[in-house]
C-alpha cells in the first residue's frame, strides 16, 4: 500500500510563500510521475506540476503557476516539494500530491490559503 503524505500548507498573505512536502512510503524512483494538483470546492481538481522520475524529463507547469511555483525532489528522503512563491489569493484550495505507475494514488491533502 503506498502512502502519500502532505504537509507545508498553511496561512500566507498574498505575495507570501509556502512550500508544500510531500513524503512516500516507498522509494520515489519506483513511480512513474509524481506531481501536484489542487481542487477548489465544486471544482474540478487541476494539475499545477508534474514530475517525470525518469532521468531526462523536464517538469510541466500550469500556465496560471509558471515562473511562480518550483517543484523538485530529494530521492534520499522519497520525497517531492511543491515551492509556492508570490501567492495569489486564487491559490487558495486544498493541494494534493500524486504518483503514477499503473495506477494513481494521492495523498489526503494540504489547505493553502492565501488572505490578507
């Protein structure tokens, strides 16, 4: 069974940075993707960024993200970073971590909000 587990988010003002953690329970190399993903209450869950964890693969960013979130990851400690910088109030929702390799599994997730 793999686990997923979030933490980081939190309370920021607008301009303010966050940086989101997500820990695997096993070794991060086994998967295929990881990314992140968030959903707004009675919408749809979106895709911020997306990690391939083979060697070559250039990380993906939604349009509404670039040039402001940052994703990596440290192998050593079977976890990916989600680093969140000039936030916008509409960045405020639940963020979720996610890995693929024949199937997709996710974490509970994480509230970012962002209010003056």
């Amino acid at each position: 069974q793999v686990q997923l587990v979030e933490s980081g988010g939190g309370l920021v003002q607008p301009g303010g940075s966050l940086r989101l953690s997500c820990e695997a329970s096993r070794n991060i190399l086994s998967f295929n993707i990881m990314g992140w993903y968030r959903q707004a209450p009675v919408k749809q869950r979106e895709l911020v960024a997306i990690m391939p964890m083979t060697s070559g693969g250039s990380t993906n960013y939604a349009e509404s993200v670039k040039g402001r979130f940052t994703m990596s990851r440290d192998n050593a400690k079977n976890s990916v970073y989600l680093q969140m910088n000039s936030l916008k109030p509409e960045d405020t929702t639940v963020y979720y971590c996610n890995a693929w390799r024949g199937q997709a599994y996710w974490g509970q997730g994480t509230q970012v909000t962002v209010s003056s």
